[in-house]
C-alpha cells in the first residue's frame, strides 16, 4: 500500500507541480523537476527491498534513454549547440521521470496511476476555470498554452469516464466530466476534440463493458453541454456554483446506468454485435456523406485546401468548425526540406527554429513544428523518427496480454490521446502535458507486468550510480538557468547591473550556451556599453553562429563594415525577421 501511495502521490504531485508552472515549458523547471524525480528513482533504489521490471518496461526505458542519447549525440553535428543541450535537458526529466514511475509502481498500480492523471487534471481545470487566465477569449492557464490545456482535458475525462464506468468513486469520476467537458470548450482546441474522439474510441473499442460505456457517456452528455453553456456565459461564484449544481446532477448518472442494467437484459450475441454495427453505421454514414458532398476526390481536395489555407480568422466556438491547420502544412514542409538536406542524421535536436527562420515562406514566428514526428524526422534523421515510435509505441505492446482487464482500456484510450496530439501539435516542448501521457503509458505497462525480472544488486548500482550522474547534470544545468532567469527578470525591470553579473554567473556553468552571454549583451547596451556589448555578442556568436538574432544585435551595436557584415549575416539566416525588414526600409 505504501508504493501504491508513493505511486500515485508522485504522479499527481508532478502533474500539478508542472502544470502550475507554465507547464513545466521553461528551462528552470526542468531543474526542480528532474531533481525530484532523481531523488524518488534513488531513494526507490536504495531502499525497496524487490524491484522486479517487465521485458516491456524495461524495452520502453530502453528505447526511451536510447532517443535521448541519439538527442545527445547531435550535438556534434547541431546547427546550435545551445539549443540541442536544452533539448537534452528536458528529454533528461522524461527518462527519469518514467524510470521513477515504473519502479515505483508495483503491479496493482494501474488504477492509482490513471486516478492520479484524472485528479491532477481536475485540479488543472478547476484552476483555469476559477483564474480565467487566457489568450485573447480561449483558456491557456496555468499550462500557458490552450492547446496543452485542451489535451490535458482530455485525456482526465477519458480516465474519468472510464472510472465512472468501473470504479470505486463512480459518481465522483462522473462529475468531473463536467469541469473537464467547460474547461476544454473554452480552450476551442480542435485538435484536442479529435484527440479526445480517437480516444474514447480506442476506449471503447477495448472496453470490456462497452454498453455500459456508451450509456454512461450518453447520460453525461446532457449536464455537459449544460457545464459548457454555463461556463461561455458565468465568471467568478456564480460559475462556480452552478457547476457544482450541474456536477451533482452528473454524478447520478452512474447510479441510472446501473438500474437500468439490472432491468434490461441484453444478450451476449447483441453486445458482441454491437461494435460491428457501430461501425457498419459509421462507415455508411460517411459514405453518404461523401456522396452528399461530390464524392471521395471532391472532398479531399477541399479539405486540403481548407487545411492548407491561412489560418482561421473567426473566434469562440466558430473556430471549432474550421478545418484550417493554422500554417502547419508549411511548418511540416519546412521540417521535410530540413530532412531533405540532412538526410542521415538531421539538423541537430531543437534547430528547427533555426530552419524556420531561414526557410519560411509568412512572416510568422515558429519555434517548432508542431508535430513530434516530423520534428524529429528534420531534427534527428529517420533513426530518431525510429527510436521516438519505439518509446511512444511499446506501451501498447502490453495489449496483447492485458486486454479485458480493469483500467485498460481507459489507460489505452488516453495513451492514444496523447500520442495523437503529439503529431499536431508541440506537446513534447510541454513537460506537463508529456508526463500526463507517459503516466498513463506507464499504467498500460504495468498492468501487463507478468514475469517480472528482478533487478539484482549489481543492476540497482549501475542505475543509482547512473541517476547519479543524470542528477549532476540536472543540478548544473539548473544553477545557469535560474541564473538567466533571474538575469531577465533584472533585465525586463531595468536591473541592468544585476543582469549582468547574473548572466556572468550563468556563463561560468552553461559553458556550451550561448544564452548567458546574449543576456550580458542586452543588458550592456540597454546601459549604454555599447564596446562590452559587442564582446558579449561575439563570444555569443562563437557559441551559436547560426543565430540571426545574435548577428542582428551584433550589427545594430556595431559601425562600418562590421555592422554590414553582421546585417548581412542575419538577413541570410532570416531574411523575413520583421527587425532587419524595418531596418532595410529605413
């Protein structure tokens, strides 16, 4: 009991912690964070007197920590050094963090690990609802990002759906699909719906009781749409009393569902029909649609063109009728031309900024991709691409033994969410939202746990000795960069003494970035030393030449030929910057 305790309190600690923090998205996080998760990893280690692992878990652990030393090993190559050790170090946090979990984790642990999942998600909601942090009309707190806070919706209401159908605390799990159905509406994330849709089917497709599924769903449909109009037209008190009115009504829906089982009898042949039906209805239905619509090439053609467009203009709930991709067609196609020119090994994790700015066609910025697998795929070669569906796609692996069982099919159907999601949009950059998949990752190998091995003395050495040295890492890493936060929020306050010698500070531990130094640089010419802001630049720029920005400061710092030259420099890397487009027109 204490493992599973220790099981789920460090998996819904962990959520919330990193969903509270702009979801983890910033470099000091990662520092806090991965030190947690080392210290559980050791102290399980040290103490537990069995630690016994599946063939499974321990090929996941092993295709995951493969995918971040291939990250490692890019950085030989990388168009940015500075970039690729970031991504080195929030890749770090996963490895560790999924380590932690499944020694931890013993085998009855599946159902603690997905309700830890659905409770850090309520809470995540319930903090969006109350604070109403947002982007212009749609929800982004605390995560920082609707499209995160969409995903982490829902996938809690998959596990919460799924707990109302099979649980301990049924209606509990049932009126959380209220808050989880409002605060994912307002979000207006389309891909979240989808994701949220492959999911459940996923869910229901594996679901042993999958009539009773669909009747709970059915009956919580209605006081979820309640909770959404509640929650476009209420702030404040009244939002939250009338949601815990409509959760109440939601909460019965479990108890209906089982009276009316007991009186109506449905036969084993009816229920084995049922999902074939169900998709003989599906697929008629879009063969109908399809012959409504000018028939199979006529709609392709359209969507595509529609997904390929600009991005939609329109906000609120008309947004959730656009089938635009918001640009990232051309930010694929710029990963797939990046992949193109590196086809071996690409471009050096965390460089498709880089690629971007001198590639792109608008003049929107993009840091990534938005999607996991055609980032790596430009970023790493088709060997990272390999390694990234090996981690993500072993935990269904676990499938062909557990099927049937308690918690499974939930666990599948928010596992599929996430890894879904992560091909639309950029969730891996998202600590929060990636350690919620791979928890429930993680509840899918665990309930396939049969013939364990038990890691011997030996084995638990050379992984302390190991979570050691990723430890060391963390912890250097996070001493430079809360340095450079700190050094920027000195900056950002008109501190430019303070910003300087915290970037100094930083320069001395971050010796591979360039990042310290680009903050030295700002804040002395911010002071007027205009010589030593030049140094700081160039130092910048020896760590990360392919950097149009450092050229550009270094530029409109300098005079005479130096200044052409560094202009010229930052036109080539990004020819369409909105800066050096302004500067030429001056």
């Amino acid at each position: 009991m204490l493992r599973v305790a220790a099981t789920a309190a460090l998996t819904g600690g962990a959520l919330v912690a990193t969903s509270g923090a702009g979801g983890a998205y910033f470099p000091q996080s990662w520092g806090w964070s991965g030190l947690v998760f080392c210290g559980s990893l050791a102290l399980a280690l040290l103490v537990a007197s069995s630690l016994a692992l599946s063939r499974l878990e321990l090929a996941f652990l092993g295709a995951l920590a493969a995918f971040v030393a291939w990250v490692s090993l890019s950085a030989i190559w990388s168009e940015s050094v500075t970039r690729t050790v970031l991504e080195i170090e929030r890749d770090v946090v996963y490895v560790v963090a999924a380590a932690a979990l499944l020694t931890i984790a013993p085998r009855c642990s599946s159902r603690a690990i997905l309700g830890a999942v659905a409770v850090a998600a309520l809470v995540v909601c319930a903090w969006s609802l109350t604070t109403r942090e947002s982007d212009g009309n749609r929800l982004i707190g605390p995560i920082g990002y609707w499209n995160a806070l969409g995903l982490v919706c829902a996938i809690g209401t998959i596990v919460a759906l799924g707990f109302a159908v099979d649980g301990s605390h049924r209606s509990i799990a049932a009126a959380a699909c209220v808050p989880f159905a409002a605060t994912l509406y307002l979000t207006y994330s389309r891909g979240s719906l989808v994701a949220l849709a492959a999911g459940l089917a996923v869910a229901l497709a594996l679901s042993p009781q999958r009539l009773r599924l669909v009747a709970t769903g059915a009956l919580l449909a209605a006081p979820c749409l309640v909770g959404v109009l509640v929650a476009t037209r209420t702030t404040g008190f009244r939002l939250r009393l009338a949601l815990a009115v409509v959760a109440l009504v939601a909460a019965a829906a479990p108890d209906v569902v089982d009276r009316v089982v007991a009186r109506v009898h449905v036969s084993a042949r009816i229920r084995r029909a049922a999902v074939p039906a169900a998709l003989v209805l599906a697929v008629g239905a879009v063969v109908v649609a399809l012959a409504v619509s000018g028939g199979l090439g006529a709609t392709a053609s359209r969507a595509y063109r529609s997904f390929s467009g600009p991005p939609p203009t329109s906000s609120g709930h008309a947004r959730l009728l656009s089938v635009s991709g918001a640009g990232r067609v051309e930010y694929w196609q710029v990963a797939w031309r990046d992949f193109k020119h590196h086809p071996l090994a690409g471009s050096g994790a965390g460089t498709f900024a880089l690629v971007w700015d001198r590639d792109r066609h608008t003049i929107y910025n993009a840091l990534d991709a938005h999607s996991l697998y055609v980032e790596v795929l430009g970023e790493l070669g088709p060997l990272g691409l390999l390694l990234a569906a090996a981690m993500l796609g072993i935990p269904f692996l676990a499938l062909r033994r557990v099927r049937g069982r308690p918690f499974v099919a939930i666990a599948a159907g928010a596992y599929t969410a996430f890894v879904l999601h992560a091909g639309i949009d950029w969730d891996w950059e998202v600590p929060a939202v990636t350690l919620a998949g791979l928890a429930c990752g993680c509840a899918l190998l665990v309930s396939g746990r049969e013939s364990p091995r038990e890691l011997s003395l030996p084995v638990r050495a050379v992984a302390l000795a190991a979570t050691v040295v990723v430890a060391a890492f963390v912890a250097t890493a996070y001493d430079g960069n809360i340095h450079v936060a700190r050094g920027t929020q000195a900056y950002d306050a008109g501190a430019y003494v303070p910003a300087v010698d915290e970037a100094r500070r930083a320069a001395r531990v971050l010796r591979w970035s360039a990042d310290p130094w680009e903050l030295r640089g700002d804040a002395e010419r911010a002071a007027g030393q205009f010589d030593a802001a030049r140094r700081s630049y160039r130092h910048a720029l020896d760590l990360d030449p392919n950097d149009w920005r450092l050229w550009y400061d270094l530029g409109v710092t300098s005079r005479g030929a130096e200044r052409r030259k560094a202009l010229a420099r930052a036109t080539r890397l990004n020819p369409l910057a909105r800066e050096i487009l302004g500067l030429h027109g001056r």
